[in-house]
C-alpha cells in the first residue's frame, strides 16, 4: 500500500506540472498575441492619425495657396501657351526668398512647382499643371511621417474682377477736385472710391466745396491728399483732420488694363467726308482720319464705331446722339494738346446696345463696356452729357462748367496727366452692373477655382 501511494502522489505531481507548463504556455502566447494586437492597434491608429493629419495638411496647403493666388495678376495678354510660364514668374516673385520658402525656390518648365513648405510637424508641397481651355489644375500633396495624401482642384483663367475696377475713378496721374464738384455712387457711396497711384508728393487735391461719396487711396507711400479749405466732405465727413486719418488709405498697387484698339479700329470701314458741315446727318462706322477736326452737332447720329486718328480735334455738342463708342489712335507721339474730344451741350453717350440688329452693326454689338477709349488724348466734359453708356478712359480728363452726368461703368485716367474736376459738377457713378472687361481694354488676369473640380487622388503623391 505504502509504495502504490507514493506513486499515485509522484503521479499527480507531474500532471500538475505539465498543466502548469501549459497554462503558462497558454497565458504566454495570450500575452504575446494581445501585446502583439495592441501593437498593431496603436501602429494603425498612429497610421491613421499620420494619414488624417497628412489629409489635412493637403488642405491646408490647398487653402494657403488659394490665398496667394488671390494676390497674383497675371499679364492680360496671358494665353494657354504662356499660363505656365507667367504664372511661375509671378509665384516666384511672390515666395522666393521668404520664409515659407526657406531655401527653396519655385520653378517652372512644363508644369509649375512649388516646393515643400513646412507646417506644423509636416510639410506640402504644390503643382500647377495645364489642362488646356484656360485651366489648369492645382495638386497639393500633404505628408506627415510615412502618410501623404493628395487633393486637387481645377483653375481657371479669368480677367480679374477687381483691381482699378474696385474704384469708380482710377488714375495714374494726379486727381484735382475743386470748386463746387460732387463725385457721388448711384447706388452706394463705394461706387465713387477714388484711387491715384501717382509716385509724386501730391496725388490728389480737394479745394472749396467739394464732395467725395467714397474714399480716397494712394498707393505710393509718399503720396499726399492735399485739402484747402473747410468746405471739403469726404464719405460724409468734414473736417481736414479727420478726412486724412479716417479716409484715407493706402493699398497695392493694381495692374492697369492694356489698350487694344486694333480689333476695334478694322470696324470702322467709312471714311467721314472732309466736309465743313456735319449738322443733321448719320453716320455709320467711320473712321475719322487726321487733322479732319470734326465738330458735330445739331442733331448729328454717329452709330456704331467710331475710330478717330490722331492728332485730331473731335467735338461732339448741340443735341449730337452718339449710339456705340469713340475709339481713338495713340495720340501720345503729338500730345494731349493736338487730340482732343470735347463734349458739351445736350450730348447724348448710348452704347451699343442701343443699335439695331442688321449686319453693319453685328459685329460691334459683340464689343461691349467702353463708350470712350482715347490713348493719348485729353477729353473734356462741359455742360449737360446726360448718361454715358460705358467706361471712359484717356489720358487726361477734365470735368468743367455745369457738367452734369452719369457714368455706367469707370473713369480711368491712362497716363500720368491729370484728371480734373472743376466748376459746378454733378458726376455719378454707376458701376454695380459694369461691365470689369470693357472693350479694348485687356484686364489682368488671375486664377480662380472651378466649382465642382475638388477631388482626393487615391493612393497619395
């Protein structure tokens, strides 16, 4: 009995102690697949997060560079064979050498790069690739860690809206506003924002009672606002004082219109008569050749283009009806003495909206926005010229007498004479449905997002 007892116990010692062994093998491998789980656990949600944040780098890139490209201007005569090239010019100009940049630097060839930019603990870095159609498309890759993502959205080339357009009156001569002179917004009082980008000390000038609907800008840093007199009212303020430090401000300077008049000048295919006496007639599409210096008036029709060569004096007064636009050769070779269009007298300024429809006038119906273009060549206003139909743009301007008008669209001043406003004048404004891409007038460009273009590239970079 004794030694059978001795067994059993060596026997069940042996069993425990494999059971043993195995519960221990068992809880090891338990151990190592659930730190093993818990490792692959926290590597995906590492991956993830790195994926997320690499995700949101992509759009933050995305975000930063729509954001300079709101301040890029491309030249007016950029095409889909120049975007790229014009396009990293001005990136470059706008990053090189900055601190988003650090060393790096924006190249162009075939496509537009711009190089890694660093944020937060990641980085992006962004393409512009052509697309035809005046598009191209924006790819911004996000990377943080080992994760990148990658998102897109399309751009299109489009005239900028704004720039000189965001001031009823813009010049880059000097402004003088004097006497009794009103400048006032048909609909709101931004419509008559005044802008000079004059390099000298004073850009603009107001004397005696003078009124200003808007605001006044500069864009040289050394330009003043001269004000003599207490009789001045900017925006509802007066006060000389409280005009310069409230309403007065500086800004960039934007990117004039380029003046293209060739498309325009092959429309006018009639020669005008070299005659002494225009009184009681119609004309259709003429050209106006040198020294003729026209005065028309007494009920005289002018319909569609007028094309005017310089060095010219063009007069338009008593009841004359002008139904399109005056365009003019660049006088700048013979001076703003030796061309000039005045206008004075019960003028009526319709654009060409107003023609018929027959095909004479078909293809000037297609030329929209402008009722003056004139390069080279003073205009002057006097008297009553009722409503124009169109932006104006010379070289200078001069509002005189009891010049009462209003003026759908923009007065640009193309040279550094000056624009003046002077006597008892009444101009407005009316620019909240102007046309920003007036005939003739090539605006600068920029880059803007195609709706419904946004998209994720699957499978990152």
């Amino acid at each position: 009995m004794g030694l059978y007892g001795k067994t059993v116990r060596r026997y069940s010692s042996g069993v425990a102690y494999i059971l043993a062994l195995l519960l221990l093998a068992l809880f090891s491998t338990l151990a190592l697949a659930i730190t093993t789980q818990a490792t692959v656990g926290l590597r995906q949600s590492s991956n993830s997060c790195d994926a997320m944040n690499a995700r949101m780098t992509a759009e933050s890139g995305l975000a930063f560079m729509l954001g300079v490209l709101r301040d890029v201007t491309l030249p007016p005569e950029t095409t889909d064979q120049t975007l790229i090239l014009n396009l990293g010019e001005r990136l470059a100009s706008r990053l090189d050498d900055t601190p988003n940049l650090a060393d790096g630097a924006v190249t162009h060839d075939s496509v537009v790069s711009v190089p890694a930019i660093a944020w937060q603990r990641g980085s992006f870095r962004c393409t512009f690739s052509p697309i035809g159609d005046s598009r191209c498309r924006l790819i911004v890759t996000g990377t943080m860690k080992d994760a990148a993502r990658t998102i897109s959205i399309d751009l299109s080339l489009v005239g900028q809206t704004k720039g000189v357009f965001g001031y009823g009156i813009a010049s880059k001569g000097k402004i003088g506003v004097w006497g009794t002179s009103l400048l006032t917004g048909a609909n709101e009082p931004g419509e008559a924002n005044v802008l000079s980008i004059l390099d000298q000390a004073e850009a603009i000038e107001l004397c005696g009672n003078t009124t200003i609907g808007g605001e006044l800008n500069l864009s040289d840093p050394a330009a003043t606002v001269g004000i003599r007199g207490n009789s001045v009212t900017v925006n509802g303020t007066s006060g000389r004082d409280d005009i310069l430090e409230n309403h007065v401000h500086r800004v960039a300077e934007p990117e004039f219109p380029v003046v293209s008049t060739e498309s325009l000048a092959s429309l006018a295919d009639n020669v005008l008569d070299a005659s002494s006496n225009y009184n009681r007639n119609t004309y259709n599409n003429i050209r106006i050749k040198s020294r003729t210096n026209p005065q028309f008036g007494n009920d005289v029709v002018l319909n569609g283009i007028v094309y005017i060569e310089a060095p010219n004096t063009v007069t338009f007064k008593n009841d004359c009806t002008v139904n399109g636009m005056i365009i003019t050769e660049d006088g700048s070779s013979y001076g703003v003495d030796n061309c000039q269009l005045i206008f004075k007298s019960k003028v009526t300024c319709l654009g060409v909206e107003t023609l018929p429809e027959t095909p004479e006038f078909s293809r000037v119906k297609e030329h929209t926005g402008t009722f003056v273009l004139a390069p080279g060549f003073a205009v002057e206003f006097r008297g009553q010229v009722n409503t124009i139909n169109g932006t104006i743009a010379a070289d200078r301007f001069d509002f005189r007498g009891n010049c009462n008008l209003t003026i759908k669209g923009f007065i640009l001043g193309l040279s550094k004479q000056a624009m003046t406003f002077h006597g008892n004048n009444i101009v407005t404004i009316d620019a909240t449905n102007a046309d920003r891409t007036p005939a003739g007038l090539l605006v600068p460009k920029q880059l803007v997002p195609v709706q419904g273009t946004y998209r994720e590239v699957i499978g990152g970079a």
